[in-house]
C-alpha cells in the first residue's frame, strides 16, 4: 500500500474549513461561559478581559484541531505500518494522550499543594473523580460488555447505604466498609444479570431502569432500615491510621503533627482517597480489558451469536460484566457516603443514571481517557451554569447535541485495541520469495 507524499488544495482547504466551524464554535459556546459571574471583582478581571479570554480559547482550539487534523487523518486513512506495529497505535493524538495520563495524575498529585487549591476547588474536584470512577464502572458494562444498563444509579446507592448502615448500627471503620460495600454491590449486580440474561437492547434498558427505580423506592419506603426520606446522618468519617481529624483531643491529625487546626485536612484526605481509588480503578478495568474475559466481553459486544458459535459462554460473561461495573460502583457509592456524611434516597434518582451513562458516551464508550475528559466537561459545566439554574439544564443539553453532531461516536471514538496481530517478518519474506506477496 502506497501513502501519497503530498495533499492537495482541496483536501488542505477541508481540514482548514473544519478546524475554522469548530474554533467559531468553540468562541460562541465560550460568550456565556464568561458572562458568568465565576471570578470575583478583587482579581480584576474584566468584561474586555473576559473577551480576550474567549478569543484565546477560540484561537487554541483551531489550532489545536488543525494539528490533529494534519497528524491524525495521516495516520488513519494511510494505514501506516506503525498503526499495528504498537499498541500506542503511532498516531500523534493517541501519544498526546499517552503523555498527558501521566501529566494530569502528577498535577492531581499536587494540586492540594498549589495556592489555588481552597474549599471549593478541592470539593469541585473530588465530586469529578467520583463520577470518573461511576463513568469508568458503567463503561464495563456498556461500553466494553455493550449491556444498556439505565439503572446503575442503584449499585451507587447500595454500595452508599451498605457503609452507612454497617457504619452507623455496627460501627465499622471505613476501610472495613470499603471492599464489604463493592462486594454487596456486586452481589446485587449479578441478581440483576440473571433476570436479563436473554434481553438485549430496549428490553434490557427497560428492566434495567425498572431495577434502579425499585431500589430507590425500597430505600425510601423501609423506614425501619434506611430512617426513609429522613436519611442516615453521622455517617463515620476514615481516619488516618486511627488520627481523627477533629478540632479538640489527643488523638487528632493536627495534634499528632504538630500543625495548625484546619478544616481542609480532611477535605485533602478524602481527595488522595478518591484519587487513589480512580488510580486503581483504571489499572483494574484496563488489566480486566485485555485478559480473556475483557475479549470476551467485546467479542459479545460486537455480535453476541457469533461470541456463542465461538464457545464463549456468553452467560458467563454477561454476569461479570455486571459483577464488576457493580463493584465499581458500589465503591464509589461507599465513599460518597463518607464524603457527604449522610445518604438520602434523593440522591439516587434516575438523573444521576443519565448523567453517568451521558459521561460514558460522549467520552466514548470503550475509552478511558474519553470517559475522564466527559466527566470533567460535564461536571465542570454544572458548576459554571449554577447561576443560571433555570437554563442550565436547557444550555446543557444544547451543548449535548452539538457535541454528538460534531464527534457521534464520542470525544475520543479511537479505542486502543486490546490484542494486536503482528505478522512475523520471517514469514511475509517467504511469501514474497515465492511470488505471493
């Protein structure tokens, strides 16, 4: 196969025209961001300033698109040798985000350390590795296992209550709760796998969401067990190996240490907890993807008869797609409980199904760092619209649509393939010696 040494006008003049839709897009998107009240007065920036902002924004996305344009249409209409030869894929949006994994977990590292660092920053920041994590539970099931799952908000809510009750009536510690709520979680992740083992598509999104919407209902009708819409609060709080971090006592963080009392302590804690949990929880799904059983579940996935005609037990794999993505989230589930310090059934409402499964596929269903990058735009994008509660959610979902019109397979629809077949050198010279390559 042969790869072209140069381009043509028309085809330089397409990608300047498509880089150029989407910087004017990007200008016009970012007009209501700014016009938003999220700075204060005494950091001087004003409305000129806000505009120059906006132009700056615009102006990085064109050329950021323009690159890509340029580096990534090479790579994949020409095939290049280097597209198999490395799991990376050698294209230069895929080593771009090779590169920037490693560079967003260190400035996670010391974020809590920067001066920007206050109350709401870090309270911002843990409520989107949260859904980091929800979003990468829920891409087992739907993005690498291909299950509609519209009810996983209820694997979030048992793995929140299992720590509350067990906290509360029993007194256990956190880190005792943690594994014990992923593994109830899980349990009641394969109950729901048995019922839909023969559903796929509408039926399974219906029955699914008919299971997150009973379990909300249980929790908020078994006043004996879960107090009902009075929530449990006085939740335990972790510590850190046993040092409390409260404002009087002997056995406190800022007493034991020697410092200066301050509430961002435990605020900083429980952000390298969740950090750490996301950490773990992409290098257990992305191992999980390329063992058997993640095959398995993108073989089904991509045609679920041929997976049977192969031998796969797709009973089997169904069943752990579900366990797993209902670990995660039940996980997740057990830390928004200590985060919060009280649980509700309002917090487990159908929204926070879309939301999560909305994370999933505008990121990309199947792609971790798209999964990541969906989260904090959607996230992000909540607080910045708090203001505007009336339209927010109206500005969302416009914001929504244009980016499916723009990118329909996801912000990053490039997924790293979990095996690769490399034709030994050896053989393929034979074949040429032969006359049949």
């Amino acid at each position: 196969m042969t790869v072209e040494a140069g381009r043509s006008d028309s085809e330089i003049g397409a990608h300047f025209k498509d880089a150029l839709i989407t910087g004017v897009l990007a200008f016009a998107l970012s007009i209501p961001l700014l016009s938003i009240r999220t700075v204060q007065k005494t950091e001087g920036l004003q409305l000129e300033d806000r505009w120059w902002l906006a132009a700056l924004a615009a102006g990085s996305v064109f050329v950021g698109r323009l690159v890509i344009n340029f580096v990534w249409s090479d790579r994949v209409k020409t095939r290049l040798p280097s597209f198999t030869d490395s799991p990376a894929l050698g294209s230069g949006a895929v080593k771009l985000f090779k590169w920037a994994g490693p560079a967003l977990l260190l400035f996670a590292i010391i974020l809590p350390m920067t001066p920007m660092a206050n109350r709401y920053i870090l309270d911002l920041t843990i409520l989107v590795l949260t859904y980091i994590m929800l979003g990468w539970g829920l891409n087992v099931v739907v993005g690498l296992a291909g299950l509609l799952d519209l009810g996983y908000v209820a694997f979030y809510a048992v793995g929140a209550y299992s720590y509350a009750l067990l906290g509360t009536h029993f007194g256990w510690s956190f880190w005792i709760c943690l594994p014990l709520a992923g593994i109830l979680a899980a349990f009641w992740g394969i109950i729901l796998g048995f019922p839909v083992l023969r559903l796929r598509g509408d039926y399974l999104a219906i029955v699914t969401l008919a299971f997150g919407e009973i379990i909300r209902i249980v929790l908020l009708n078994w006043v004996s067990l879960t107090n009902g819409p009075d929530r449990i609060s006085r939740i335990p709080r972790p510590s850190f190996f046993g040092l409390e971090f409260g404002r009087f006592g002997d056995n406190t963080f800022a007493g034991f240490f020697g410092l200066e009392y301050s509430s961002l302590h435990r605020i900083i804690f429980l952000y390298y907890i969740i950090l750490c949990l996301v950490v773990l929880t992409n290098a257990f799904t992305v191992r999980l993807r390329r063992l058997p059983v993640g095959r398995a579940w993108e073989a089904m996935r991509e045609d679920e008869i041929a997976c049977r005609a192969l031998g796969i037990n797709t009973t089997n794999t169904k069943l752990t797609a579900f366990a797993i993505g209902a670990m995660i989230g039940g996980i997740a589930g057990s830390f928004f409980a200590t985060r919060q310090g009280f649980v509700s059934p309002e917090s487990f409402t159908f929204i926070e199904s879309a939301i999560i499964l909305a994370i999933v596929v505008l990121g990309g269903m199947g792609s971790q760092i798209g999964v990541a990058i969906a989260a904090i735009v959607m996230m992000g994008g909540f607080e910045i619209f708090r203001e505007l509660e009336q339209f927010r959610m109206l500005i969302f979902g416009l914001a929504m649509v244009v980016i499916m019109i723009w990118r329909p397979r996801g912000l990053v629809a490039n997924r790293v393939p979990s095996i690769f077949y490399k034709e030994s050198k050896a053989i393929s010279g034979s074949l040429v010696k032969e006359g049949h390559g």
